[in-house]
C-alpha cells in the first residue's frame, strides 16, 4: 500500500510538472532529460519491455487483489467478533437483569415479612429484639454475622443509651451511654443519615479495642440514625463484613426501605410502652402487669421456672402528700419508681400497684431448696430498701422516707397449683407484717415444711 501511494503521488508530480510546461510553453527541462537520456546510449528491447511491464502490472494486480481480500476477511473477523462480544454482553445484561430482578423480589419478600413480623406485637421488648434481628440478618454474609446494638436517645438525660444488642453485649462498647456529641453519633444525628465506616477505628472510640477480635472478619461498621419526623428515635450500630460496606451504595434504595421499617417498629415500641406504662413513674401499669403477670405463671410452668414477687409500699408517705402537697409526693414516686427500675434486671418487671404501692416481677428468681427458695429475690428487695434508704437518709420530716417489701416465691414443683391471686396474697401479707414490725424491712413468705407422717 506505502508503494502505490508513492507510485500515485510520483505520478502526479510528473502530471503537475508537464501541466506546467504545456503552459507556460517552456520544454527546456523535457529538451535536457531527452539530451540526458539519449547520451547514455541505451537501447531498450520493447518487447521484454512489454513483458516486464505486464508481470509488473499482474503483481500489482495481485497484490492489489490479496490486500482487499485480506482486508475483507479482516474486516468481517473484527464485525464477528463485535457481534458476538454484543451478544455476549446482551447475554450477560439479560442474566444480569434477571438476578437483579430476582434479588429484588427477595429483597420485596423480606421487608413484607419484616413489617408483618414487627408488627403484630406492641411488647417493646419483642419489638427491639426483632429490630436488631433484622438488621443482623440483612447485613450479615456467610464469611461473617453482623454484630448490631441498638441505643435509644434519653430525651430526659440527653444520652444516648445502649439497649440491646445482636451477637455483642454492652461490655463490646467503651461506654453505656454516650453524648450526642461523640464519635460516631455526632456525625450521623445532625445529618440524619446513615454512614459507613470500612473499619471500626473510622468510627471513633466506641468499641474496646481489646474486644476487637469478637467480630472476627466483621471489621467494617454501619452507623444508622432510626428517624420518624426529624427526630431521631435511636441508632443502629452494626459491625458487618467489608462486603456489605462495598455494595451498601448500590443496594441503598433497599437499605433505605429496610430502616423506615425499623424506624416505624420503634416507635411503635416506644408509643406501645408508652401506652402500658404509668405517667407518672414510668413503670407498668396495674392492668398490663396483671396480663404478664397471667403469661409468666404459664411460662414457669411450661419450663419448670420459679418466679419472685415483690410489693413495695412507701413508708409515711401520707404525711409528704399533707404537710408538702402532691406535687412534691408526685417526685417522691418518680424518684422511688427510678430506684427500683435501676435494680432490677431488664427481664424483671416493675408496675404500680396503687397509690404508693408498687410490685416487682422477677422471672426464673428463687432457686434452690426450701430454706433459700427466695434467696435471690430477697437481694433484690434489700438492694431496692438500702437504695431508698440511702436517698432520704439524712432528710427533715417528712422526707425521710423508707420502703417495706413483702417477698413471695412461687417455686416449681411444689407450688404449680399456685395462681397468680395466691402469689399476690402471699406477697402482700409480708408487706403488711413489715409494715407493722418496724417498717424499712424486708419480709418474706417461707411456706411450711410438710409434718412427717409417723
């Protein structure tokens, strides 16, 4: 191809140069090429002349012929292979857009469940319980479960508290409680959008960094604001495998979704306890402890469980209420009710009974024999005296308040006719003999061995 080109642009040289004489008229130089060419004195055989110039031609001819065939072929390899290069790609985008499509069926199929899941109870604790599940569930791979927790804001305290968590406990975390302002919930409240993290050191000093080993491969952290009308409810925190964090962008419309679902479960956790809860102090009110109170005896019968009740009365609290006024006997409650909160356990149950009264639930509480049966609930009830004790103490009259405690233990076999009315009783005649041998004391039900039969 360079030498036709050479040859092409050879020839139009001599045109140009022989158009240029013709018009000019001007044939010196043709005149001293022809003088040139007739001193050398050759002589030319114009019939070999003519053979050469034909063999010349026919290879021209040929190669001519062979460069457009092999151009050809070329060619129609190159749009070969483009052609199946674009259905290979049609191929592909096909199946690909048929995973796409099946993992958003599944995706669809798994926040139906979800929502239908978290919504058919109003129990907070099953409703968190089902929260952190979930999150673990979509964010965990094969390689590796995700560690999730969930922390509520405290609005009265302006904390964020850890409440329950998924394959970890509070003790993975620095702290129980952290400020809005601390890593990584100061960079996930203002926004109110979730964030991640490619390792837990990214996210700030929230995790002890001698318990980094417990996530195993999961070193990669999701930190997701729950927010319902600009108010963030809580916060996820989930430490997950790095591939979640890589494919967290393009799976975000499916996150997105999945977190509204856990938004609206909290806050039907929250607005549900709230509708069970006392106003005043915050404990469970005497209907809706009476209705798990009915579920727990069942439950200690089905596994063999003993339980523990406590009632609790407030020493001399009339006279706060006629020498202070009830405003002041109204924070006397609050601040009892928020000690006996404090120490009990989060499968405990705390409810006001009435008035001053108040009563404790304490599930698979009062193992061992007869003689200490209620040896764990009576810790709890002298762990809920000492602490109101050592609030008041010190106080004039008529602030110087103590608590009475009745103590009764329903054990499991010897007492499995025992209903929830005979518990109650029990508990309350114990109550009522504190009170009347001295008060700020603790008495406790200890049912009679049976008289041998001589």
């Amino acid at each position: 191809m360079s030498f036709l080109r050479g040859l092409l642009w050879f020839l139009f040289a001599i045109g140009l140069i022989a158009v240029a004489m013709y018009i000019t008229g001007n044939y010196e130089l043709a005149q001293s090429l022809q003088s040139l060419f007739l001193a050398q004195s050759i002589t030319f055989d114009f019939d070999k002349l003519l053979v050469i110039v034909t063999v010349a031609s026919l290879i021209l001819v040929a190669l001519a012929v062979s460069g457009c065939t092999a151009a050809i072929l070329f060619m129609a390899g190159r749009l070969s292979l483009t052609r199946q290069r674009q259905l290979g790609q049609a191929v592909a985008a096909k199946r690909e857009v048929g995973h796409i499509g099946d993992q958003h069926q599944r995706q669809y199929d798994q926040l139906i469940a979800l929502s239908q899941g978290l919504t058919k109870r109003l129990d907070k604790r099953v409703l968190v319980q089902g929260i952190v599940e979930a999150a673990s569930r979509v964010t965990s791979v094969p390689q590796a479960n995700s560690l999730v927790s969930l922390w509520l804001v405290h609005l009265e305290t302006d904390t964020l508290g850890f409440e329950i968590g998924l394959y970890c406990d509070e003790t993975l975390f620095t702290k129980t409680a952290f400020q809005p302002v601390d890593q990584p919930f100061s960079r996930v409240i203002p926004t109110q959008k979730a964030m991640v993290f490619s390792s837990w050191s990214e996210a700030g000093r929230i995790i002890k960094p001698e318990k980094a080993a417990q996530g195993g491969t999961a070193t990669s952290m999701l930190v997701v604001p729950l927010v319902i009308e600009n108010d963030v409810l809580g916060v996820l925190v989930m430490c997950c495998h790095p591939d979640i964090v890589k494919s967290y962008e393009s799976q975000k419309p499916f996150y997105e979704t999945l977190w509204g679902e856990l938004t609206l479960a909290l806050a039907i956790a929250i607005q549900g306890e709230l509708a069970i809860l006392d106003r005043l102090t915050g404990l469970h009110h005497r209907e809706y402890f009476m209705k798990r109170l009915i579920q727990e005896v069942e439950r200690a019968n089905r596994f063999q469980f003993p339980l523990a009740l406590l009632m609790i009365d407030i020493d001399n609290f009339k006279l706060v209420n006629d020498m202070l006024g009830h405003p002041q006997g109204d924070a006397v409650l609050r601040i009892v009710a928020k000690l006996t909160r404090k120490e009990v356990r989060a499968i405990d149950l705390a409810g006001r009974y009435g008035g001053e009264e108040f009563i404790i639930l304490l599930p698979e509480t009062g193992y061992g024999d007869e003689t200490t049966s209620a040896a764990g609930a009576l810790v709890v009830a002298e762990r809920i005296r000492k602490a109101v004790d050592e609030e008041f103490h010190g106080l004039q009259k008529p602030l110087n308040l103590t608590v009475s405690i009745g103590v009764a233990v329903r054990r499991f076999p010897e007492d499995k006719t025992m209903d929830m009315r005979e518990l109650i009783r029990l508990a309350d005649e114990q109550l009522y003999r504190a009170k009347t041998t001295g008060k700020n004391k603790v008495c406790v039900y200890v049912p009679e061995k049976p008289q041998e039969v001589s």
